[in-house]
C-alpha cells in the first residue's frame, strides 16, 4: 500500500497528467461532428487506451460512433484535493458540457482499495453510495449526469479470478458497492447498471492485465461490447 506522500505525488502527477490526455475522442470522428457519447471513470475505463482497445474505444467502434473519454488512472469518488480534482481525479468533475445522448462511467474502485484497503470501509462506502442506493456521491453525480438528458450506464467491476491477485480481499466489498449501484439504477429511470462481476471464471487469467487488477485487452473488448449492447437496446425501445 502507498505511503502518504508517495500517494500524493503521485496523485499530483496523476493530475497533471490527466491535464494533458484527459479529454481523447476516440472511434470514427472524421465526418460524424461532435461525440454524442462520454466515458468517465478509472483506470478500468482507460486501460488499454491508444490502440483501440480500451472500453470507450471498443464502445466507439462497435457502434461507429465517436466517444470521448474524460477517464483517468487513479480517480476516485471521494477525492478533497482541488487542483488534480478538477483535473480528472475526481469523477465527477471529469464531466464536461456537451449534447450528450449517453454517458458511460465507473468509479468506486479506489475509494474501497486506495481509501481504506477493503478492511472497515463502510463509512467511506455509505458516503459514496447508501444502502438503499439513493443517497451519496455516485447517486447525487448519476442524477446530475440525467438531468442533462443523457442516459447513463454505471459499469461495475471485474472480479479477481481467485489467483494471484492483491485485490482479491476486495471482493465483499466490490459485491456490496454492486448490489448497491443496481439499487440505484433500479430506482432512477435512465440509468442502467452493466456488472461484469461473473465475467471471469474461476481460475483465468485472461481477463487481467499482468498486474492482476486492471482488464487485460480481452477484457476491455468484452466490456465495452455489452456496453455498446445496452446502448442498441435502449435505443430500438
């Protein structure tokens, strides 16, 4: 686990990272205008990223839409720092006006891991999101998302496959921010929750980079299809 000021350094390099390649349109853009579609998030959301094999830039292309992505290694929910907040660490300020028809997003990940180590994280938990999923940071960002119109996809997060990964404690913990997220979807019209939690079958690795963490490319083309796939739903509604 990071150490305080290591952890802020590296948050104030992340920041200033985020500054320089936080806002990316990615997908077919040459004659479509502006992107109707935006990705907010983590490192989930931005792994991968450059060669058309992160999640927006499979959403992107399975649709033949552009998608821009605000997402940034390192975001959280709850972050106080103000600077390399509004630069993308937190989440909700990744947000950026547009004539959105959807916007797809994650997050929650490194509250639990980062914030409190899954051990005791039911304070830091109930802040982002309540039992109930109606009250919270990711609830009260969700809404502000819908009431510019946008439908919203909330993705949640891959489970460890059981080897090999430092994150395999979290998992109680990922399965309550779960239930808890598609309380909240239940609850808001517009907004859908996509778990990816049963993706990974016990004892394969392919769905993790090397790090055991993050999604590997297969991963990130998985879940960015059944994203793609909400989006075909909803629409032909």
């Amino acid at each position: 686990m990071f150490g305080t000021s290591k952890f802020k350094l590296a948050s104030v390099l992340a920041g200033l990272l985020a500054l320089v390649v936080g806002c990316v349109t990615v997908g077919p853009n040459a004659t479509m205008g502006p992107p109707r579609i935006l990705a907010m998030g983590d490192s989930m959301m931005s792994w991968n990223g450059g060669g058309g094999n992160s999640i927006p830039e499979v959403i992107a292309n399975e649709l033949s839409q552009p998608v821009m992505s605000r997402a940034v290694s390192g975001a959280h929910v709850i972050y106080s720092l103000p600077i390399t907040g509004s630069a993308g660490l937190k989440i909700s300020s990744q947000y950026v006006k547009g004539d959105w028809d959807w916007v797809v997003l994650n997050g929650g990940g490194n509250d639990l891991w980062l914030g409190c180590n899954c051990d005791n994280c039911e304070a830091r938990m109930n802040k982002m999101i309540s039992q109930d999923g109606a009250q919270g940071e990711i609830p009260s960002n969700v809404a502000k998302l819908r009431a510019t119109g946008a439908q919203v996809i909330y993705l949640g997060y891959l489970r460890s496959p059981g080897v090999g990964s430092i994150i395999e404690h979290c998992r109680d913990d990922g399965d309550e921010l779960e239930r808890r997220l598609a309380r909240m979807a239940q609850g808001m019209n517009g907004v859908h929750f996509l778990s990816v939690a049963r993706m990974v079958p016990s004892g394969d690795r392919s769905f993790h980079a090397v790090d055991m963490i993050h999604p590997s490319v297969k991963a990130s083309h998985e879940i960015g299809k059944r994203a793609a796939a909400v989006m075909r739903q909803v629409s032909v509604k």
